[in-house]
C-alpha cells in the first residue's frame, strides 16, 4: 500500500467519524464529549505510526490531511486553537523522542542518541 492510499483510507475514516460526530451532536450530545471523541479518534487516527509514513508524504498529501483538521473546526468538532496537521505531527514526533530517551526501560543505547 503506498503511502497515499493509506492518506486516502485515513481519510475516508476520518470523514465517517465526523458525519456521526454531527450526527451525535443534532441528538443532543454535549459538546466537551463530542470534542473529547474528536481528538480521541479522529486526531489519534491521523497521527497513529506518522513517524514511519510522514516524510514520505507529498504536498498534495499533506494539505489534504491539513483539510480534515480544518473541517473538524469548521464542523465546531475541534476547538478553534487547534494545531495545524505539521504542528500535531512534530508534537507527537518530539513526544516519541522524549519517551525513547527518558524512558529507563529502553533497549535503545541512550549514549548514542545524545551525542546526535
């Protein structure tokens, strides 16, 4: 699978999690939940293994995905200070760094990784 049919998949599940997050909404669920069940599916989905596939993304990739971002605020699914798609993707990959080289319990020779 290249990299741009995995776009395309996390697309379309990202675009069904919506629809039944609006739908959920016009039911009368409350916003904080529909938020929460936002980032927690929707944004986890997106950001889930980037470290492998990222850099391997063309531009047209990339401002698709920044698209979905874009229609979760517009659709009031995501709070209006949400971080661009380039800022969730280098959060989440600092975030993996830093648990690699403070984590006590890693396999990985932390020597190397500081002189770097």
């Amino acid at each position: 699978m290249s990299v741009t049919e995995h776009i395309n998949n996390i697309i379309a599940s990202s675009a069904q999690t919506i629809h039944a997050l609006r739908i959920l909404r016009s039911r009368g669920m409350q916003t904080e939940s529909i938020l929460t069940i936002y980032q927690a599916v929707v944004i986890a989905e997106l950001t889930y293994a980037t470290g492998a596939w990222w850099g391997f993304t063309t531009a047209t990739d990339r401002q698709r995905l920044e698209a979905v971002i874009r229609r979760g605020i517009r659709s009031r699914l995501s709070s209006s200070n949400q971080l661009h798609w380039a800022e969730i993707v280098e959060d989440a990959d600092d975030n993996l760094f830093s648990q690699v080289l403070y984590n006590n319990s890693t396999i990985l020779d932390k020597e190397l990784i500081t002189e770097h």
